[in-house]
C-alpha cells in the first residue's frame, strides 16, 4: 500500500473521501462491539465448567494433609495451592502466600502496608513526595492504586525489551522513590516480555530507598498463544545471586486460567519480606476460601495440568488475535499511520496510530458502535503525552465480532490519520 504520508493533497483528499464513505456505510450496520478490557468469552469460561463439581461428598473437603477446608484456619492457603503457584511461578514453595480470586487485591494490600506500616523502614505515609515508576504503556489498574495513595507517578517509557533501565536506575536513586510496576512476561498492554538483560538490572538495582519494591505482576505467566512461547528469566533466582530478593514481591492468579470471577491467587516473597507480610495478615485474615483452593487443585494438580488447560484457552484465543493482526497487516501497512505489537501470548495488542489520533480513533470506533479502553489508559493519571495508544483486547467477542471490531477499527485509524493530513 501506498504510504499517506508520500501522497499528494489530491491524492489524499480522494483517499479520504473513500475511507469515509466505507466509515458511514459501518455506522448503518448498527453495530454493538466490546473489545475494552481484557475479559476471556464464554468459551473460555466453559472449558473450566467441571471444576465447580469439586470438591463434593464423595471427594470430600479434607487437604492432602488433613486440614478440614469448610472450616476457619490456614490464612496462607493450602499447601496443595501454595505448591501449584510454586510451580508457576518456579519459586520455593515456602515464599507463596493464596488468596481470593483477585491478585489486584494481595497488590493494593501491599501497597497499603508500605503505607501505613512500612517494609523495615517508616512507613510510606511520612514521605511527603513519594513518588513510584511506572512502565508505560501499561496497566492502568496499577497505575490507580498508587494514585489513590497519593503517589507521583512516574512515566518509565517501554519497548520490546522491557522498561527503559537507563532511566530505572536514574530515578531509584532517589529515596523518595519507593517502588515500580512490572508485567514482566505478554506485558499489558504491548504483549512484550523483558529481556535477560532487563531481569538482571532490576536483580542488580541499588535503591536510595531501602524499602523500595519491585511489584513483579506476573499475570500472564502461563498464557502462549503458540507451542514456542516467550521464555522469562527468573528474577528471584537472578536476585538470590546478588542478595536482593528482598526487593521484589510476586503476583500471579488463575483469572484467565480458570473463571476470573471464582479462581485463586497469590503473592510470594523472600522469607524476609513474607514474614512483614505475614504479620498484617494475622490481623487481616482468618482464612481464604479453602474450598475453592481444594477445587482449583483437584482440577489442576500440577503445572502440566496447567499447561494443559492453557493449551485449550489458545485454541480458543489465537485465532481471534491473528483475525485483528491480519485486518492490520492487510489495510493498515505500509501507510505509516500505525505500528502494533504481535504478541505470542498474553491478552492484549498494542497499537500505536499517528501522534495526536489516538482519541479521534476512539470517537470513530464509539460512534460505529464499538467499545474500546478508554483511550489514555495505558499511561500514568489516563493521559498519553502522544495520544498514540490503543490497547486491544481482543479476547471477549466471537470470531465473528472480532472480524467486524477489527474491520471498524482499522478504517478508523485511516480515518483519523487522513482527517489529520488533509
């Protein structure tokens, strides 16, 4: 295709006219599109539907080790639980705490002890200026919490090898920088996993602050698309070697391996830190949801089971990845108007429209009836300096909406782009 930007006014003016005709003949079909968050479809949801027969009277309630899950009692989850996210997570099974569905809550608990209690230094509250990086485009949820405990965030440009560790290093030596966000493998939104070399430097780093973590959402640990997936080195191994394990907490959950809704999750550290963890705790839970611990392992023993089961959800989801990938590739390139990741697993695309569109871009997909993240999201306070970033969540609408969704959103982008050009 011809690259807009080498046309002639004539030529683009013509162009235009075309691309909006094809934009107003979308808008009669009266669509109703939803690719704003990162949700699995009801197939997905499915494939996990014979879990919920466990445990039962015939199976019984009792552990591997005899603990009575109907009742009060084991605030860090079962050890069957506990060893399955060891697994995953390729860590001792002694550093992994479970909870609830949701590792969004273990991270905003974090985040509030640091506050008000501290990790081995006074608590995050008296630092008047306190100030946590982060990688951006990124998770907006992440970005939420430490805005709502007053934080300055900090905006860590990214690329396919992770976070800018030049400017990483640049800023933790100032104390008053207390941690930084992570999606380290299929990250969110650009579906890039960090570098070797990315891993090391944050194992090597030397904070100014002595509480200074490392939040290590490792949400989309086991989610390829593909038989080859990307391959993430161990951090915790990687700061053993150079005694920094403190720094780091873990994270991870079944959201997307089993029902978002209704899965388990957990948070693992050094014994260090596990154990300043662990006295919030002893005030803060009696128990998690045992039983839904015991129903998560009975159908997923171990992490070949887990493989298993993820093998099942990329039959489902990489057909609807490459049906957006190919509308971009066929009627968005060469016309230097956008650049998009092509992830080998994970949850997301992230596309990248001409600087000062990305919101035009959204209002087009709106008014055609198709739902995106908010446009901004992906960066600190919901604003991007370049108004460039889409997140595309490809994962929720059928292959049938997904064609149409990504049909809408390309002839938006060229849109946006010729409206701006012309």
């Amino acid at each position: 295709m011809i690259s807009y930007k080498s046309m002639t006014n004539e030529e683009l003016k013509r162009e235009f006219n075309t691309v909006k005709a094809e934009y107003e003949n979308i808008k009669t079909l009266n669509l109703s599109l939803d690719m704003s968050r990162g949700k699995p479809g009801s197939d997905n949801l499915d494939l996990s539907n014979d879990m919920l027969l466990f445990p039962n009277k015939e199976s019984g309630f009792l552990t591997e080790n005899g603990t009575e899950t109907r009742n009060y009692g084991g605030p860090y989850g079962i050890d069957e639980a506990r060893r399955l996210f060891a697994e995953i997570l390729e860590m001792p099974e002694e550093t992994v705490i479970v909870g609830g569905n949701a590792s969004l809550t273990l991270m905003f608990d974090v985040i509030a002890q640091g506050m008000y209690k501290g990790f081995g230094d006074k608590p995050w509250i008296f630092e008047e200026k306190r100030k946590f990086l982060c990688p951006a485009p990124g998770y907006d949820r992440h970005f939420a919490i430490t805005e709502y405990f007053g934080f300055e965030l900090i905006t860590i440009p990214t690329d396919e090898n992770g976070p800018d560790m030049d400017m990483v290093e640049e800023y933790v030596k100032d104390s008053t920088v207390k941690g930084i966000w992570c999606v380290p493998k299929y990250s969110n939104p650009n579906g890039t996993t960090f570098s070797d070399e990315t891993v090391r430097r944050f194992a090597n780093l030397k904070p100014a602050a002595k509480d200074f973590r490392i939040m290590w959402d490792n949400a989309y640990v086991v989610h390829d698309l593909y038989d080859e997936g990307d391959k993430l080195l161990n951090l915790y191994d990687e700061c053993l070697k150079v005694g920094s394990q403190d720094m780091p907490i873990f994270f991870a959950s079944t959201s997307k391996v089993t029902l978002p809704g209704a899965g388990i999750s957990c948070m693992a550290a050094s014994p260090k830190t596990l154990e300043m963890i662990k006295n919030r705790m002893k005030y803060q839970v009696i128990g998690p949801d045992k039983i839904n611990h015991l129903r998560h392992t009975m159908f997923l023993p171990d992490l070949k089971a887990v493989k298993e089961q993820m093998k099942k959800h990329a039959e489902i989801i990489r057909p609807k990845f490459e049906a957006v990938l190919d509308e971009f590739d066929a009627n968005l390139s060469g016309l230097e108007i956008a650049r998009w990741t092509k992830p080998n697993g994970g949850y997301f695309i992230s596309l990248n429209v001409m600087e000062g569109c990305a919101k035009r871009v959204g209002e087009l997909c709106k008014e055609a009836g198709l739902v995106l993240t908010n446009v901004g999201a992906t960066y600190p306070y919901g604003k991007d300096p370049y108004d460039s970033n889409i997140r595309i969540a490809p994962t929720y609408p059928s292959i049938e909406d997904i064609g149409k969704a990504a049909k809408v959103l390309s002839v938006a982008v060229r849109y946006a782009a010729l409206e701006k050009l012309v």
